[in-house]
C-alpha cells in the first residue's frame, strides 16, 4: 500500500513538471502520429512522456548515442499508442536498447532426435522477457516520421508489451472478462480472412508476417491501425472495431487518409 502510494506521488510530481518546449519540438517534428492529437490529448500525452522517460533506462548500442531526440521518438509513438490506456506505463519494462541498425539474436530449433541447430537472425525489433527492448534506430526514425508505410517497430513491440500485460503474449490483450472469449473468436476469424487474402494473391494493408502467429496478428495489425487507419477499415472493418476496442481509441479521427492534401 505504502509503496503504491509512493509511486503514484512520484508520478504526479513528473506530470506536474513544465514539459520543455524543446521536446514538444522534437515530438512535432519526430511523431507525426501525434500531429492531430486534440489539446487535451497532448496534455495527457505530455504527462505520460514525462513518467516514461522518467522510469525507464535508454541504452545505446554499437556506439550509438541517446539523446532527447533518440528518447522522445520512442516513447513518443509509444506513448500515442498508449493514449487510451489511461495511466498504464509498461511497469515491467525496464530498460529500452536502441541499435544504430538491425541486430542479430540467437535461434536455435530441434531438427530431430537431439540434433539442433542454432543461428544468428536479423531483427529491428525484439522484446525480452526479462524486462528490456531492443530497436533498430532508423526504423525507429521511419516509424515515427510515416515513412515506412504501415510500419513503426516501436508500436509492433509495445502491442506485445500490452498483449503481455494479462501475463501471456498471445494475441489477446486485457479485455473486461466478458468480451475475452468472444473478442478472440472475432479476431481470429479475421486472421482467417487475412490469410485467405493472402493466399489469393490479394493486396492487403500489412506486412504478411501478421500471418505468423496470432500475438504477431495482433502486433502487425496494431501498427498499421495507428499508421494507417483508413486504409486498415477498408480492409476488414470488424478488425479494425476490434482493435480501437483493445486500445480504447480511434485514430481515424485524426490521421487523414494516405494522399489527402494538408
């Protein structure tokens, strides 16, 4: 109890403080997620900033150096995606390493009897059971400035931080106990029409990695639910009412469609 209190003390006190116009800079300029946030959204967005960056540890890899712009362009896509999710911080993350590239993490797989093989594959993106992150910084960069179409890594990672937060990467975030079992039968059916669009040769709104498990479903078609929400509702409407359930928002309020004029 006493240490709850604490904490939630603290955190007050670093949502209290002056947000520096200077990372109000970087956030305009590095997140074009938030560009059509509403003045209470950026309030609330600025406060959830200030408790993140005051919490979590950023390392730089291979040489590269965290600044405020490295630290704000990750937590500030992380922190729209979290916009609906009240005070929720990821408390189980504790440290966020960023690669000046993509990286290489060990896999291994049993091939038969007690043959394995293990090998170094490729990641811009990876999150750790033991409470860190990894990213590659200039797919962080591409993410955050939409320049990478339906992708930001920084959002695929912290959807599988909130898929996690009711103890398993399954797919299935926190949801009220009576829309559990009936949200998962709705989504997987459309994983079902996702992959049946795949396998008719049909262009669909993100990358075919969705297909591979039902966490990376849910991971794959979170980015493009804030990156491009028109285009992800033209698609499968059910999908996407099924996420700005998950995520309690809707970015189709705010993000024009890809191609209008400014």
């Amino acid at each position: 109890m006493l240490l709850a209190w604490l904490k939630a003390r603290r955190r007050r006190r670093e949502r209290e403080r002056p947000f520096p116009p200077a990372w109000r800079d970087i956030l305009r300029r590095s997140v074009r997620q938030a560009e059509g946030l509403a003045d209470d959204e950026w309030r609330r967005l600025e406060g959830w900033l200030a408790v993140f960056l005051a919490e979590k540890r950023f390392e730089g890899c291979g040489g590269l150096e965290i600044t405020d712009e490295v630290r704000l362009t990750v937590a500030g896509q992380a922190g729209v995606a979290a916009l609906g999710l009240g005070d929720e911080q990821f408390d189980r993350l504790r440290s966020i390493l960023v690669h000046p590239a993509d990286f290489r993490v060990p896999v291994s797989a049993v091939v038969g009897g007690d043959v394995s093989l293990e090998w170094h594959e490729p990641r811009l993106g990876e999150t750790w059971t033991g409470g860190s992150m990894s990213l590659s910084w200039p797919d962080v960069t591409a993410g955050g400035r939409m320049r990478d179409g339906p992708r930001s890594v920084v959002i695929h990672e912290f959807a599988h931080q909130f898929d996690g937060l009711d103890g398993d990467i399954d797919g299935l975030p926190p949801l009220p106990a009576a829309r559990r079992q009936t949200w998962a039968e709705e989504i997987a059916a459309c994983r079902d029409r996702f992959a049946e669009a795949l396998d008719d040769g049909r262009a669909t709104p993100c990358d075919d990695y969705a297909d591979e498990s039902p966490a990376e479903f849910f991971a794959v078609t979170s980015e493009c639910f804030f990156q491009d929400p028109h285009r992800l509702c033209r698609f499968d409407a059910v999908l996407y009412d099924l996420l700005r359930e998950a995520w309690r928002q809707d970015p189709r309020s705010r993000v024009r469609p890809r191609g209008a004029r400014r």
